[in-house]
C-alpha cells in the first residue's frame, strides 16, 4: 500500500524498485503524457508505479500527474526541486538562487523507490541537458541506474533526432529500454506512419508504440484510448521474471514472437543453430529434437532470450559472471580500451593492461607469488602450472622428478594434458590411450564416504616413499565443483600442503572456479593460509566478460628457467591471444570494483541468507545432501533419502530438473544428480528467493514424475 511523508527520511529498501527515466529528444515533446500512459498501463498489468520528477521549472507536470494518477505521496517528495521559470534547469535554479544538490534528489528517490515496484522518472528537455553545472540529465540516470526510455515526436525529423539521442546514450553506457513515440498533434501522414519502423530497424532498440492524443486524463480512459497503442511487455518483462512455459505455443505475456534486437526471428536463429553450432558438453540428439533457448542479452542477474523473456542466471554464465551482465564499470572499460587497441602480442612485446593488470594480481594473490603467465582459459592455466613444475625440476637437474600427483575425482579441463590430471571417467576415459601416466591420489566424496583423515594418511605415507619421483600435487582447494561440489573439511588443503612442502612437492592450486569471491574469500585459499607455489585463475577474472587465464607462480620457479639462451631452457609454450589489452583492461577493472563496492565484506550476509534458504529444500524426499561453501552450492538427488541410493544416469534426473525450472524462470545446470547453484556474487536477497523458490518447484514437479516410472 502506498502512504503518504512529508519527509525524506527512510530506510534503505531491501530490494529496490526497477526505474524508468524518460527523456525526451527534445523539449514539449509529450513526456508527461508518456508517464502517464505507461503507469496507467503497468498498474494495468499489476504493478505498483510511482513517478518522480527530480527537477520542474515554468510547469507542473509533477502536480497533473500525482493528481490524475492518484499518488498519496507528498508533491515535495515527488519533485523535491521546483523553478517557476520556465528555463532550462541550471538557469532557473540559478535565478531563484536555489542550489540543487544531487545527493538530496537521489534520496527522495529512494525514498519513492521503498513504495513501489516500477518508478517512472521523468526528465527535464533532452539527456543532455544540464541540472546544476556540468552535471547532465544523462549523468542522473546513470547515477541511478535507470533504464532509458526515450520520448520522441512522431513526424519528421524523428528519425534524426532520435538515432543522435539513442546513440549518445550508448556512448554513455546507459540501457536504453524502448522508444516511445507521442502523437500530440494527432497528425498520421506518411512520415509518422513510418518512422517507428525505420527508428527500431536503424536503432536496434525496440519501439513500445505510440503515445495517442489524449483529452481525457483518468486512469481509465488512458488505458482504454492506449492499450492498442502501446506494448509494456518490454518493460514490464525487465521487472518480473517469467513463469510461463517455455513451449512455442505459449499465450500471454511472454509468448511475444517479435524479435529482441530487431535483427533476426528467433524461430529463425534456432533453426540456425540447429543447423550450424555444434554444442559444447551436449548430446546433439537430443539437441536438436528439443526447443533451444536462444540468449539475445543480458541485464544484471538475469538472461534474456529472443523471445524476451527473463531468466535469472543461476550458474553465472557457467561461474564466470560475478557483478552482473551489463556491468557500466565494466562496459566502459572494455569500450574505453578498444578505443586504443584490440590486440597485441605478448611474443618479444608487451601491452599496458597486461602490465597493470599482472602487478595488481600480485598484489591481492597469497604471498609468494610473484610472476603472472597469461593464458586464455582454465584448462590452459592448468596445463601452464603442469608443465613448469615438470621442466623447472628437469632444468635443474633433478630429471627423477617427473610425476604429476592429483585427485582421483578431480577435474582441471578438457586439453589432453588437463585431462591427464583429471578423474572423472564420464569426461575423460574414452581419452585415456592419448594421456600421459599420472599418480591417481583416492579422496572421498563427503556424503557416501567421509574418511578424510584416512584418505590423507594414505597419501603421506605413498609421498613418503615416492616423494623423489614426484614433481606437483595438483589440486582444486576447499570445493572440487565438477566432480559434484564437494566440500573440504577444514584442515585438508593445509595439510595438503604442509606434506608438499615437507618433500619439496609442488602445490599447484586450481582455482579456476573458486577464485574471485565464490567461496566468500578472494581466493580459496586464504580460508587456510595456504601458500601454494602455482595459483591458476580463469573464469570470474574478467567478471564474465571475456576469455583470460593465468597462471601465478614463485620466483624460485622463475628462477629454474633464467639460463643462457644457448642452453635451450626457456619455457616454450604460449597463445596467440595470451595477454589480450581488451581482456586485462577489464579483469583490471574486475578487480578494482571488489575493492570499491567492497564486494567480498558485502558478500557475507547474503552468504548467510543463501543457506538459510536453502534449509527448505532438506525437507524434500528426494534431496540427499545439501552441500555449500561461500557461493558455491550443491544440491544432491536420490532415489532413497536413507540408503543414499543414486538416480540411475539414464533418467536425467537432474538435467530434468534443469529443464523445468527454466519454465519458473531460472537457468539451473546439473552434475548428474547434483543441481549446482553459483549466481553472480551481485544477485540481490529477493531473487537468491525467487532462486531456490523455482528449484524447489522444480524438484517437486519432477521426481514425483520418476518415481511413476519407477514403480
């Protein structure tokens, strides 16, 4: 329910509204009507909508719209700054020798924002016009992470006019949501019947219609003389996630066929796909006698496909998103260094953002690490690790060390020499003739068996007496996410690596996947002290933005490769893309952005949530184990809850599962049995809820289904 202050005093909401702010292309453009239109729609569908309108001069369109859509809130709080000039901004408040401070407009926001579920703010004139010195429209949206829909005139010169402005709003990293035309003076020649189409094919942007020429302003008759006029759907879906089925057939809301670029039709583009892309970890067959999903965008934690319907990204893009898609730190970033150089080679050169970027690893990694080897993907920064420990020992010398020791139920990726260290048959066996020999090291998995201390003795002891053959232990610490989230009880990685240190054995650490905030630490590593003396990082590094990979290591194996270039021990290995500009200017931008929204301090609450949410799941017959660390969550299905008996593999049970809650609105991918839950370390509390709502639904739709089939 909406009530009424006369003060700006409010705490903080839990989860904020979604806000709208209009722009015009130009002054007298129509944008109040536009607000009006578009809140009268949205309460249609349900939503609660409030508007705001930061800063008024010469008019009172604030009053006409708190008036006609019957706000309760204070005319002061809705426009916190009124001129009666009717000037640009800066001018009138200057006149009136009023000082508009920023910080007092974006809290009244907030303060609107706790009330309602969409906030339409409308601008002053244009994106570019100024509030209070240089400080422009375009900068308050930013500053409030807006979306921006865009007012424009409907007759000619629209099209000029509203290119510059989408355009202008790119460049300034802003989302632009839609263009809504307004027909005030009720004209409809040839240009005004043509001009949406051209706008949205020249653009990209989608058109939500046309504003009519109202003459009367009740909420009800704006409905009934707009709803032919204009598609919310667009904004609408950016609010609520979807949960409707995902089949073509679907009605209503989400079964739009319009394409979300206006560039392909996404009947289209899955047929393409079928015909063309061949899919990583999937079997075809079934591929290409189901329905793909298509991504088209991405917007914060949710995924949004051709069709436009939303979906909150549960697995962070396979563990790499870690602020969210569409990230404006990042997108600057990464837009700023194209405008310098794409790429480079790090063969006899080097590049500024490598530079920076390997100093500033350096800086946050455990001590002892001193030297960065770029790569391009987790398995290369592996491989990387392997095959240094394997030549530093040769080059000095001691050419008995020559074993590679690593966890029977592990997993560092899928190149030959990663998948040599690997021991998950299901990957990797049919490979087996084209490996080389390793030292397979048995550890349990934590739920059907739990002998660590056992498991540890056995391999001091093999250590022990082998220590001299053996070059590396290679291991991924606290959680091996492939082999099923297993987690490590305290003091396992520690004394992994006091045994290493004890036989000068090479600790090589994967944290491919725990790296970069997934365990609640930076690394996993700090969670025991440990100092390995290989540390591979991939995956979150760019923030989910694009392929990197390193490999972090000590000068005294830098050291055991610093020989006369005669002597031919120079490590001979690299890619041709190692050290990209593009992707180090934007795993260094990744990297300051923890420190400024102090992401991991932040992360420990929603930690908390996360497993206090989670409890609900423990009540299902079906759910054997709940395993979690950090942001990294397992959760394992059973036939027999007390027996621990398995699915058996060929009923999909989790792909199943998976598969269904796509249909809640959440994208969810399986281990087998065991559904791994990692979203973005930015998700918000209310969808962690919405998270673990549809995957219990999900588990409750399906296991009764297998179960049936059973018996």
């Amino acid at each position: 329910m909406r009530r009424k202050s006369k003060d700006l005093k409010v705490e903080e909401p839990k989860e904020k509204s979604r806000v709208f702010f209009l722009a015009g292309t130009d002054t007298g453009v129509g944008k109040t009507m536009a607000v009006l239109a578009l809140a009268s729609l949205l309460r249609e569908k349900g939503a609660s909508v409030g508007v705001f309108k930061p800063v008024q001069s010469g008019v009172g369109d604030a009053e006409f719209l708190k008036r006609h859509l019957g706000l309760e809130d204070d005319l002061r709080e809705i426009n916190p700054y009124f001129a009666p000039e009717p000037l640009s901004p800066h001018l009138a408040f200057r006149r009136q020798g009023v000082r508009v401070r920023i910080p007092r407009i974006k809290k009244a926001l907030d303060v609107i924002r706790s009330r309602y579920d969409i906030v339409l703010v409308e601008g002053a004139g244009g994106l570019l016009v100024p509030i209070v010195g240089n400080y422009l429209m375009a900068d308050l949206a930013r500053d409030i992470d807006a979306d921006l829909v865009l007012v424009s005139r409907l007759g000619l010169g629209t099209i000029n006019h509203s290119l510059l402005t989408v355009n202008e709003a790119r460049r300034r990293g802003l989302r632009v949501a839609g263009v809504l035309f307004s027909d005030a003076g009720g004209k409809r020649g040839l240009s005004e019947k043509t001009n949406p189409r051209a706008v949205r094919e020249l653009s990209g942007v989608a058109v939500l219609g046309t504003v009519p020429h109202l003459t009367r302003f009740d909420e009800r008759s704006v409905c009934v003389n707009s709803r032919r006029m204009i598609d919310v759907r667009p904004l609408w879906g950016r609010v609520l996630p979807p949960a409707a089925p995902r089949s073509s057939s679907a009605k209503g809301l989400w079964a739009t066929r319009g394409p979300a670029s206006g560039v392909t039709r996404p009947d289209l583009l899955a047929r393409w796909d079928k015909q063309y892309v061949w899919h990583p970890f999937t079997q075809m067959k079934d591929w290409v006698a189901g329905e793909p999903l298509v991504i088209d965008r991405g917007e914060g934690s949710y995924l949004i496909d051709a069709q436009g319907r939303r979906y909150l990204d549960g697995v962070s893009s396979l563990w790499v998103t870690v602020h969210g898609h569409r990230k404006r730190e990042l997108d600057e970033a990464l837009k700023a260094q194209a405008g310098k150089i794409a790429h480079s080679t790090m063969l006899g050169l080097s590049n500024t953002p490598a530079i920076g970027l390997a100093k500033r690893l350096i800086e946050i990694a455990p001590r002892g690490l001193e030297k960065v080897f770029y790569s391009d993907n987790g398995s290369t920064s592996v491989e990387i690790a392997v095959k240094m420990a394997y030549q530093y020992w040769q080059n000095i010398g001691r050419t008995r060390k020559i074993g590679i020791a690593h966890l029977a139920n592990s997993y560092h990726g899928d190149t030959l020499g990663s998948v040599s260290i690997g021991g998950i048959d299901l990957f990797h066996k049919v490979y087996r003739k084209l490996i080389f020999r390793t030292i397979r090291v048995e550890m349990p998995d934590g739920y059907r068996d739990q002998d660590w201390a056992g498991a540890l003795d056995r391999f001091e002891r093999m250590v022990e007496r082998d220590h001299a053959k053996i070059a590396a232990l290679v291991v991924e610490p606290i959680v091996q996410g492939a082999a099923g989230m297993i987690m490590w009880p305290k003091g396992i990685l520690k004394r992994f690596e006091m045994i290493c240190r004890r036989h000068d054995i090479f600790l090589i650490c994967d944290e491919v996947a725990t790296g970069f905030g997934r365990t609640g630490r930076m690394f996993a590593c700090e969670h025991e002290n440990v100092r390995p003396d290989f540390l591979c990082m991939a995956k979150g590094i760019t923030g989910g933005y694009l392929p990197l990979a390193v490999t972090l290591t000590t000068r005294r194996v830098f050291d055991g490769f610093v020989f006369p270039y005669e002597d031919m021990k120079t490590f001979f290995h690299g890619h041709t893309y190692t050290g990209n500009p593009l992707a180090c200017a934007v795993a260094l931008r990744n990297i300051e952005l923890f420190k400024e929204e102090r992401v991991i301090e932040r992360l420990q609450s929603k930690i908390k949530f996360l497993a206090s949410e989670l409890q609900c799941l423990k009540t299902l017959s079906c759910v054997g184990d709940i395993r979690q660390r950090g942001f990294m969550v397992g959760v394992e299905l059973v036939r027999d809850k007390r027996t621990k008996e398995p699915f058996p593999w060929e009923g999909r049970v989790g792909a199943r599962v998976c598969e269904k809650a796509r249909d809640f609105g959440v994208i969810l991918r399986p281990l087998g049995n065991v559904i791994v839950l990692m979203p973005p370390l930015s998700i918000t509390r209310q969808e962690i809820r919405l998270l673990i709502n549809a995957l219990e639904r999900a588990i409750t739709a399906i296991i009764p289904e297998m179960k049936e089939v059973d018996g």
